[in-house]
C-alpha cells in the first residue's frame, strides 16, 4: 500500500520501520514542526530515502501524493483535514491509548494513571472531524499494575500500537474495513497536562484560497 505518516518521536519512527520492513511504500511523512526538537521519525526517514513533505502543523491536501492509499496518524497531535483524508483512497486512521470513547485528548495515559483506573487498552480509530470521535477499527484490553506510573504504562502501549496499526493496515489491504460507531453516552475528555489546544488550519485558512 501507498501511505503517507504523520507521526512524530519514537512511536512514530517505530510505525515507519515496521511498516516499511513489511513492504509497503511509504510516500512521505509529516513530522512535528521543526523548531520544536530533532525528530526521531524524520531522521529515519530521511535515512531511508523517503521524503519528508511537510510539518505536521502545515500540512495540506497538496502535500498528499496522487495514488496514496491511507493516512497514518503515529503519535501526531495535528489535525489532518477532511480534504487530505478525502484525498486518499481509504482515508486515515490512528491509534489512541485508551479504550475509546474513555479518554479522548492529548494525554490519554497520564489521565489513565491519575484517575486509578484497574484496565485500559489501545485503539486504532478512523480519523474525522472530531477529535478522537471516529469510528473504531480496532481494540484490545490491558491490565494496569497499581505501581506503574504513565511512562511505564505506555512502555506497555507503545510496542502493542506498532503491532495494531501493522495489523489495520494488512486488513485494510485485505478489503476487511472495520467501522464501529463510538458510544458517545460513554465517552469522556480530559485536557492535555502540556500542550495548547488543536490547531485546525481549515478554519484559520478559511477565504484565503488555500487548497487544504
């Protein structure tokens, strides 16, 4: 398949790896912008040979490559617009640490282990205009142990979300599209501990002309 990753940091190098190791060509990649830090996922994209397009905080339809097939969101906090996603064949998915609809936002882990819950899990979910609202592809449980702390929780995560993105990707490859409606009576959001608020470039390029 032809995909484009929107990713960032080591989760977002290790969706690259694998997915590349797997044979599937990877079209370009979207990274954090780059004043922020050096990025994992772009410098081993550029080791590849693969070209880095844009920064995530920029990105636009245009940026997308004719003929590719799906979005991939590894780790990205940027919002990937109607008109990329439309762009593509399959659209774009992806993967968010919890068991969604619980904890939609930013720091879905931390959340987890300040609220003391006993289980959580992972989810790989078809992106659209909401955040983290779209409909579900795939899921699985995890147990917690009382004594982690969120970085040790996503130590757990991290290697199962590589695992299910490879795993919706060959799916999707298969013509298995899975599509769960979320259960908005039970979801829930919480803010990031960090960041600011999404930024979506549709409504800030909104009578400029810009094709996003």
């Amino acid at each position: 398949m032809n995909i484009f990753i929107c990713g960032q940091k080591s989760f977002g190098k290790e969706v690259l790896k694998a997915l590349y190791e797997k044979g599937h060509n990877i079209v370009g990649v979207a990274p954090p912008p780059q004043e922020k830090y050096y990025d994992k996922m772009q410098g081993y994209a550029i080791k590849l040979g693969i070209p880095v397009i844009s920064d995530c905080d920029k990105l636009v339809s245009r940026d997308i490559p004719q003929n590719t097939d799906l979005v991939i969101a590894a780790h990205s906090h940027w919002y990937i617009s109607t008109k990329i996603r439309e762009k593509t064949k399959y659209g774009a998915i992806g993967f968010h640490p919890s068991l969604l609809p619980r904890h939609r936002g930013q720091d879905a882990v931390r959340w987890t282990v300040a609220m003391n819950d006993c289980v959580t899990g992972a989810t790989v979910f078809w992106l659209d205009d909401s955040v983290d609202g779209g409909d579900i592809f795939l899921q699985r449980t995890l147990f917690i142990d009382k004594k982690w702390n969120y970085h040790e929780l996503w130590k757990k995560m991290f290697p199962i979300g590589v695992e299910m993105i490879c795993e919706a990707v060959d799916l999707i490859e298969n013509g298995n599209i899975i599509k769960i409606p979320q259960e908005e009576q039970f979801a829930t959001w919480e803010p990031s501990f960090t960041s600011t608020r999404l930024k979506r470039n549709e409504l800030l390029q909104i009578g400029n002309g810009i094709n996003l």
